[in-house]
C-alpha cells in the first residue's frame, strides 16, 4: 500500500512552462486529490489509501500516460476523471472547474472510454458504435470517417452485410483487437473533449498490437488522451511527462 500511495505522490507529468502559462489550456488538474476505498475485513469497517497527494495536469491536445505496475492506482485515477469516484480530499479540475461542481452527467459526455476489454452487444455493427446515441443524429459519413481513423473500416465493408452485419451472428467471429478498434470508433463517434484508454495490447498479438497502437495514435490527433499502460515503450508518441 506504500507502493500505492507513493505513486500518488510522486505522478506529476504536464506541459512546460510556456504551455501551463494559462489555465485555460489545462484540461484536467488533480491538486492534492486522495482516495480511499472502503472495505469489510472481520466485520470491522478499515480504509485502505489508494492514492495520497496527487498532483497531475493535463493539457489540451496532450497525450499523457500513466505508467506503473498493477495495483498502483492507474485505473483509479481514470475512475475519478470520470466521477465514479469521488477524491477523500482535493480537487479534479476540467477546463479549470472543479468537477463537483458540474453535473453529473454533462461532465460525462465531455469525456470517452476505451475499456480494457471493450464490450459489444447483439446487434449490428453500426449499433454497437452508435450505442447510446440516438442514430438519426449521426449520417453514414460520420460513422465511415471515425471507423476509418480506428483502422476496422476495411474489416467492416469485407462483413457480410458491411455495416448491417450482426456481431453475434453465425459464423461472425471477431479478434481482440478488433473489438478494441470497434470500441474506439464508439468513442470517436462521440467527439468527446478528453480520450480515456485503458491498458489492452498485453492480450493481443502482435499484428492485432500494431493496428490498436496506430489506431489509438490516430484517435489521438487533435483530441486530449490519456492512457493507461504498464510498461512505456509503447507510447512512443507522448508529448510529455
């Protein structure tokens, strides 16, 4: 648990200082946030430190990563970003507002995932990227350009049915990488603000690696991302930390 809180001390990465001249262009800020889980251990309620003191900004465009062993609070840090969990004490500012003070749910949709291990629901293609947005918003254009920025374009038209195909239909059998490409194309479509990415290249081989890393490189483009991996080399791209 040391291991766990010295990580939250010591992860301070960001811009230079002619870049975090002017907060506007900081996209999150962490000051000081703590977070503890609650836990049951022979009836008896304890907390146990997940992060202590962290200090962490992010600028626009950035693409930032945090990079530790397991357990070290990495996904955690993403938890709070996106307000599953509260911080015990500090802030988490976005574009320079403290997020406790916004809704709920408009703080949300500034921000997409890309899970680990992404999941995809009986339905079309098409669907399972438009997933919770109404489609009559969104033309065939849109959904072609942001399939096309996470490399699965190609995959799709060579479908049965392109677009239209069901992915659990028979005989559809869909890779890792894959399904993480299809994933980013989800969180494309949503033209969020700030791209969260967690860790999945450690289950895929290595052609399926290669196309999520240039996927991801490209959803990138523009856009404010962070990621979370356990090893650096593969984030050859970062613009600082």
């Amino acid at each position: 648990m040391n291991a766990a809180e010295g990580f939250g001390k010591s992860l301070s990465f960001g811009p230079n200082v002619a870049q975090a001249t002017i907060a506007s262009d900081h996209v999150f800020d962490t000051r000081d946030s703590s977070l503890k889980y609650s836990c049951e251990e022979d009836v008896i309620l304890v907390q146990e430190g997940v992060l202590d003191g962290l200090n962490m900004t992010i600028a626009k465009g950035q693409f930032a990563a945090l990079v530790s062993a397991s357990g070290r609070g990495k996904t955690s840090i993403i938890s709070m970003l996106e307000r599953f969990y509260e911080p015990e004490e500090g802030q988490i500012l976005f574009n320079g507002i403290d997020i406790s003070e916004v809704n709920f749910y408009a703080h949300r949709k500034r921000l997409s995932l890309v899970a680990q291990e992404p999941t995809l629901f009986q339905g079309s293609v098409r669907e399972n990227i438009l997933l919770g947005i109404d489609p009559s918003t969104v033309t065939d254009d849109q959904v072609h350009a942001v399939c096309c920025d996470a490399l699965i374009h190609d995959f799709i038209v060579s479908l049965p049915e392109g677009y239209n195909t069901d992915i659990r239909s028979r005989g559809i059998t869909l890779s890792g990488g894959q399904k993480q490409r299809i994933a980013i194309a989800r969180a494309l479509i949503r033209n969020p603000l700030a791209l969260l990415l967690d860790e999945a290249t450690s289950s895929l081989d290595s052609e399926d690696e290669r196309l999520v890393q240039a996927a991801r490189e490209r959803a990138g483009e523009g856009r404010t991302m962070i990621a979370v991996a356990h090893r650096l080399g593969c984030k050859h791209n970062i613009r600082s930390w």
